[in-house]
C-alpha cells in the first residue's frame, strides 16, 4: 500500500471519532494521527501498528515480493 492507501484506511477506520481521541488512545500525538491520514509525515511501524489497533484495522506484513 502507498502511504495515501494507508492514510485513507486509517481514516475510514476512524469513522466519526475525532483525531485527538484515536491519538490519543495509540499514545500518539494528534499532529501524527493527522499527518499519516494525509500522508504527509513519516511514520514508525510501532506507531501504525498501535494507531491501527485503536482504529480497528488488521494488519499484514508481506516480503516484497512475496505472493
């Protein structure tokens, strides 16, 4: 996925909670949550896979490559 995929998911994943509270439920600052929605700041892999938890999504770690 590109960071704009992984931004709109996160987003939808959202759904009607605001931004400071799924921050803030990850332990991220809300600048962060923003910035990976419109894909505009980078990210660490703890940081999505928490932010990802609170939001309600699955993720899935493949090798490039791999099928």
């Amino acid at each position: 996925m590109t960071p704009k995929q992984i931004g709109a998911a996160v987003r939808k994943a959202r759904g009607q909670r605001s931004i400071r509270e799924v921050a803030g439920a990850a332990g991220l600052h809300r600048d962060q949550v923003t910035g990976i929605e419109q894909a505009t700041k980078a990210y660490t892999g703890r940081s999505l896979l928490a932010l990802g938890q609170v939001a309600g999504l699955h993720t899935h770690l493949q090798a490039k490559g791999a099928e």
